[in-house]
C-alpha cells in the first residue's frame, strides 16, 4: 500500500475512533438519567403514591406518541429524550422496588439495659471508644421474629474483640437517629439499607459466648475476612513510621489507627481523597501488578514464547484487585474503579478495545443496579463527578503532545501536564459537592496535590504493592516499615497546606440551596457529556448556580428543634450553649461554643437572646422580638428581614420506609 493509503486507512481509523468515543460520551446521558430517577425517589420526605406512577408512566406513552409523530430525519432527537426518559422513569420505579423488598427489621422504641448476643462482624476505632457491630442472635426482651439483622454498640477498647467472635452484651439501644437538619447526613437512611437496625452502648464491655460459628458459609466468609482485614491494619499500624496509621487505612480501607489529627489534615490540605480507595489506588495497583507480572515472566524466554504474556499479566492483575476490593471493604468508590478497572481487563483478554466513558457508564449503571440508595452518598457523587470530568479533560489530551524529540519533552512535559490537569479539574469537579455537603473546600487542595501525589504514585505505590506480595512469605515487614516512613513525608507536607478554613468562608455565601447544586451538577454533566460549545454552557450554569447562590436568603440563626441555637457571627457560626439536649446536627459538629445560659448579646451586639425554662427569646435592636418554644420539635430559621427578624419553619417528619415514622403514618 502507498505511503498515501496508509495516511487515509489512518484518518478513517482515528476519525472511527473519535465516532465511537463520542458516542460512548453521549451515551453517559443514559446512566446519569436512570441516577437522576433514583435521586427523585430518594430525596423526597413522603412514599410516593400510585398517582406518581401513573402519571410518569403516562409522560412515558404520550412521549412515545408525540416523537412517532415527528418526521424521520428529525426524530433521532425526540428519540433520545425519550429512551433518556424511560430510563429516569427505570431508576425511580427500580429504587421503590429495592427499597419495598428490603428485609429490614428495625427497633420501633429505646430499650434500656438488654443482653444481645451475636457475632461481631467489623470493629472501628481503637482509642477512647470502639464501635462494635454484631450480627444478632437474640435480644432480650424483643422477639425472635423482631429481632433487627445488625445492631451497632460503642464500647470501651479491648483487644481480645476479633471480628467472628460470639459475644454477649449488656447494652443500651436506640433507633437509628434521624438527621436534624435539611441536608445533614442522613444516618438514619444508611442505616436502613445496611440491615443497622440499632445502635447504642455497653455497659462495662462485651463477654465472650459459647456459639462458635456463624450460621452460614456466606457469614463465615464474611466475618473471617473481616477478622484478617483487623488484623492486617493492626501489624500495619505497628510499624515505626509516622504514617502507620494511613498506611492501614489505605491498603485495608480500615480508619481505625489514623489519628483524628491527621484524619483533619488530610481533609483541610484537600488530600482526603486519599482515604477514599478508589481509581487512583485501583488503577495504580493494576498497573503495577500488570508490569510486574509482564516484566518478571519476560525473563524466561521458555515461558514468553509459548503463552500470551499480556493475557496472563491481566488475569494476574485481576485477581490482585479483586483481593484488594474485599480487604479495603468495598465502598461505593472501591466499587465504581473496580468495575471499570476489571472491565477494561476484561475486555483486553478478549482482544476488545474498551473506551473510557464506555467503562464509565458500565461502572455507574452497575453501582446503581447493586445499591440505588447509593445516588445520594457524597462517596458516590464525588467518585463519578471526578471521573467523568477527569475523562472528559484528557479527551484531547493525546492530540495536545509534541512531537518533540528528547526525554524531557516526551517524559517530564507530559507528567507534569498530566499532574496538573488532573489536581485542578478533580479539584473543581468535587468542590461543589464539598461545599453542599460539609460545608467547607480546601482552598490550597490543588498545590498540596501536585507536590504529594508524585511521592504517593512514583514512591508509596511500589513499595506497598511489593509488600503485599511478600506478607504471605513474612518477609513484607521491612517493605511496610519503608511505606509507612514514606506515607510520613505526606502527613508532614499536608501540614503544610493545612489553613485556617475560617479566613476562607468569607467568600462562601452559606449553605448551599438545592437548586444551585443542581445547577452546578448539571455544568458538570455538560463539562463532561457535550461536545459542542460544551465551555460555553457550563459557563451558563455556573453563572446561574452562582447567581442563586448570592442571591438566596441566608438565615442569621438556626434552631433544630433539640435545644440547640447557632448563630452566624461574620464568617463563622457558633453555638449558643442554652443546656440543649442530645447531639448536635452534624453541620454544626465542630463549632465554638458561647455560654448563654442567663442570656447574651449576638450578631456585634445588635440582638439579645434570652432563654427561659420554656422558650428562647430572641430581642433586635429596633425593640422586635420573637419567641422559640422549646417544646417545639420542629426546625427555625431565623432571618434578618432589616426591619426585624422573621422565622421560617420545617417539619422533620418524615414518612419514608426508613423512617421510624413511617409505620404510624402510612
């Protein structure tokens, strides 16, 4: 074939590629509608009833008749609105399925002073307190046919406590607590799909039982990895280095050695993403196993001209990331960069090409399919986020590389790109969500990630993937003593990028509306889908997010039914200590306290608080005042109008399955 043959065999190659890219791309709408109609089923207070169903499913057949009306050649898009419809209509009809067949028994009222006997399944925190979670057997005083799957005990540490172990406890249980605020974590949601149908405390600690074994070979597997998983973090955090306690926590997913200090560090340098076992350690722990398998069999020429090599180094690599999916305790992000990992492995022991954003949408539509509940977690909303942007900035990343001759035009320049692009675009894709969950970004995330994440790809990657190999032959000490000294560096620089969150908030209007994450997750969807002008629009988006979010009214204080006022001093919020009752909200965790017991002046003086027996009295400067009544069990916010001040109300009754309502309200 001529030299001008091949050019255009070439051209048609890569424009069929880019053809099938761009269809993949826009084929994520499909997964991101059927997310968006589990979201809609998730997110309401109330069980929706059959007239919700019929009318979506009559949106469905009147859609279907007006696109068979539209003329041929312009029906591909009516078309794909309305698949993109089905498939919304799918997730939100599929989410009541799974959550209507969910076999969970919960506690109806507090029980005070009962024996539980179970099997403890996992154990965190090894500190002040331990969190115990058993599988039950018997409770006393609640029948066997009311008996809840898990209960979740906080106990003082003891080191004989082994998941697998048969105990029994004097405790203390109470239902699964209901968030206390409008987009406060919903412990109560997660509680009940996870079978948690109690938590508490016990008194004194826990004694060992007589049972012996789990009741089926499913649990048995269970509780002995859970069990192995303790272990494996405990030798790790024993080691001499620093970063002990990260190390445990990235290599076996378990949190329980890493200090709250460092934890905290992580979080304010914008390195908490390194807790999270996903496509950065998923992909790096492919890779290296991959290259070492290839690399190591290379070596015997009796063996590398007989079998395919790269079929065998992905078989190689497979099981090793599948045995790092069950020790790290496959979280919704572990799930999400397993499947696409293993899909593309997959697919390469066929000969298949697999693009990207077709892993991407075969990861999403698989998570969601194993758990829909999942939609609303920030694990799964930031994992995804930061994926799809990441894919949709490198999609021209290959055409932007020179031709350039040398080492360091073909080495350096590209990781160098390659580790800035990926620190500010997963930056940007996961501030949103940041800030409409915690409340807070890490302004100096982005420096702290280009000069950290070299030593944990380049350093501590390879040195705990040779260890792992070499554990089972006791010789991986000496490999982890040198990644925990390693993981050490990192807890020292992140100090570094560590500032006063407080400074910041000035530039953060408040409390994210629902409305404007919205609009800024729809910017990302376009970022990351649209082709065409795909700067453009999420430009349109942001601005219109942005615009909302100044423009939405802020409360000046908070009451959340439970005792407790905050108050929006300047850039910060603060605790008003008037002998509240119970948790505080967990938006409100890590706030300064100011006694108010006998009263006190806020906002620079320009009100008065006054608390009673019975209600909280609230004085403007202009003589207008307002009373809370603390029986009141509903929500206050709290607005500065300019001419007094105004109170709006939220229930926080809810009637949804997991809601320990909803058996008296349906």
């Amino acid at each position: 074939m001529s030299l001008d043959g091949q050019r255009a065999v070439k051209k048609l190659l890569l424009l069929k590629s880019e053809t099938s890219q761009g269809y993949f791309q826009r084929m994520l709408w499909v997964p991101v509608a059927f997310a968006a109609g589990c979201a809609a089923y998730f997110a309401g207070d109330q069980e929706p009833g059959w007239i919700a169903y019929a009318c979506a499913l009559t949106a469905l057949i009147v859609g279907g008749f007006m696109a068979m009306r539209v003329s041929s050649s312009l029906r591909a898009l009516p078309e794909f609105a309305l698949i993109l419809m089905a498939f919304a209509i799918f997730g939100f009809c599929y989410s009541a399925f799974r959550t209507c067949t969910m076999p969970y028994r919960g506690i109806p009222a507090s029980f005070e002073r009962v024996m539980v006997e179970g099997w403890v399944t996992e154990i965190s925190g090894h500190s002040e307190r331990m969190r115990v979670s058993i599988n039950v057997h018997a409770i006393s005083d609640i029948l066997a046919e009311d008996l809840p799957e898990t209960v979740r005990l906080s106990q003082r540490p003891d080191a004989a406590l082994m998941p697998g172990r048969f105990v029994r406890c004097f405790a203390s249980l109470q239902p699964p607590p209901s968030p206390m605020l409008a987009g406060d974590y919903d412990f109560e949601r997660n509680a009940f799909f996870d079978g948690l149908g109690a938590v508490g405390y016990v008194f004194g600690r826990c004694e060992p039982g007589r049972l012996s074994q789990a009741d089926s070979s499913v649990n048995h597997f269970a509780l002995w990895l859970n069990a192995e998983r303790r272990q494996l973090a405990a030798h790790i955090a024993s080691m001499s280095g620093d970063g002990a306690g990260l190390a445990a926590a990235l290599l076996t997913g378990n949190r329980s050695y890493l200090s709250e200090e460092d934890e905290e560090t992580l979080r304010a340098s914008g390195l908490a993403h390194l807790l999270a076992i996903s496509g950065l350690h998923m992909g790096l722990a492919a890779g290296v196993f991959y290259f070492g398998i290839f690399r190591m069999l290379a070596l015997f020429p009796v063996i590398a001209l007989r079998i395919p090599l790269q079929k065998v180094a992905g078989i190689g690599s497979l099981v090793a990331i599948t045995a790092y999916l069950l020790f790290s305790g496959a979280s919704v992000a572990t799930q999400r960069a397993y499947i696409m990992v293993m899909s593309v492995l997959v697919y390469s022991l066929f000969d298949r090409p697999l693009l990207s954003f077709q892993a991407l949408a075969i990861a999403m539509m698989s998570v969601l399919l194993l758990a829909p509940w999942s939609v609303l977690t920030p694990g799964f909303q930031m994992s995804f986020a930061a994926t799809g942007a990441l894919l949709a900035g490198y999609r021209n990343f290959d055409k932007d590389k020179t031709a350039r001759q040398g080492v360091i035009h073909k080495s350096v320049l590209p990781f160098l790109d390659g580790l800035v692009r990926t620190s500010w675009i997963a930056g940007l894709a996961t501030m949103p969500f940041a800030l409409y969950h915690f409340g807070r970004a890490a302004p100096l995330g982005f420096f702290a990630n280009i000069l950290i994440m070299p030593i944990i790809t380049l350093i501590c990657v390879p040195i705990a993937a040779i260890s792992v190999v070499l554990l089972p032959f006791g010789l991986g000490d000496l490999g982890l003593e040198a990644l925990t000294h390693a993981l050490g560096w990192v807890l020292d620089l992140a100090v570094y990028f560590t500032r006063d969150w407080n400074g910041w908030r000035r530039f953060v209007p408040g409390q994210m509306p629902v409305g404007v994450f919205l609009a800024m997750v729809g910017a990302l969807a376009c970022w990351t889908i649209v082709r065409s002008n795909r700067i453009a629009v999420m430009i349109a988006f942001s601005g219109l997010a942005v615009g909302m979010w100044l423009m939405s009214p802020k409360p000046t204080m908070i009451y959340d039914g439970a005792g407790h006022i905050f108050v929006r001093e300047q850039t910060e919020w603060i605790e008003l200590d008037i002998g509240g009752r119970g948790l505080r909200p967990l938006r409100f965790a890590d706030v300064r306290e100011h006694v108010c017991t006998e009263g006190c002046e806020v906002l620079d003086g320009l009100a008065r608080v006054e608390p009673t027996e019975d209600a909280i009295q609230l004085t403007g400067g202009n003589g207008n005042s307002i009373q809370i009544e603390k029986s009141d069990p509903r929500v206050a916010h709290i607005f500065d109008t300019g001419e007094g001040y105004e109170i709006r109300w939220s229930d926080r009754y809810r009637c949804r399955p997991w809601s320990n309502n909803y058996p008296d309200c349906r």
